[in-house]
C-alpha cells in the first residue's frame, strides 16, 4: 500500500494522467497565506492511497504531470518515500535523514520555500 499527497493546481495544464488505480481519501480547499511566486492562493489538496505494486512507475506518471518549478509529489510505502519533481524523482527510506535533506535541497533549489518542504516521512 502507498499514500501521498497531491496539490492539483501542481498540474500542468495541458496534461491527462490516467490508470493511476489511486483511491482518494480527502480533498481539501486551503488558502495559502504565503504562496511562492507563480503559486496560486488557493490549493486543492488530494489525499491519496493506493495497493499499486510499482510506486516507481506511478513516480514517473506524477514527474511528466508536473508543472515547474516548485511543484512536487509526495508519497510513500511502507518502507520508502518518493518525492517526485517534474524533472527528478528522490526515493529513500523512511526516516532517512540524509535522503530527506538531499530532497530538501533539491526542493529548495527549484524555489520550494522551506514551510513547503513539510511531506512526512
């Protein structure tokens, strides 16, 4: 089982993404107080699970949807976490310091402001 977290405004707007077999679990409109430049002040918020057995696979279909920069997907299994960028996907394993903070600067890099940079482990 995998779960994750999508922003939808994170989408490009020209793109479809299909056969994902997620389940969602609860979508939620925020208002951000402080978006990053480009973002929208308004975010929809997808929870989302999944019994995929190739959570690589689903990394790739996320990475081609994304718009950029500042925009990632999060989600994890069991064992690992995935943090997809439109151009870089980090997988590592949960609790791993050392994999967070590469994914953290790379986030950073790409114009992620440090409070956007909250995915669990």
């Amino acid at each position: 089982m995998l779960a994750g977290v999508l922003i939808t405004e994170s989408l490009r707007h020209d793109v479809t993404v299909e056969r994902l077999n997620l389940r969602v679990d609860k979508i939620v409109r925020w208002r951000n107080p402080d978006p990053a430049p480009g973002q929208p002040e308004t975010w929809t918020i997808v929870d989302f699970t999944s019994d995929r057995s190739d959570p690589a696979s689903l990394a790739d279909q996320f990475g081609q949807a994304l718009s950029s920069p500042g925009w990632y997907v999060d989600f994890h299994t069991e064992d690992q976490k995935f943090v997809v960028f439109p151009d870089k996907t980090f997988v590592y394993s949960r609790g791993d310091d050392r994999g967070r903070a590469e994914a953290v600067a790379y986030a950073r890099s790409k114009g992620v402001p440090d409070d956007q940079c909250d995915w669990g482990e």
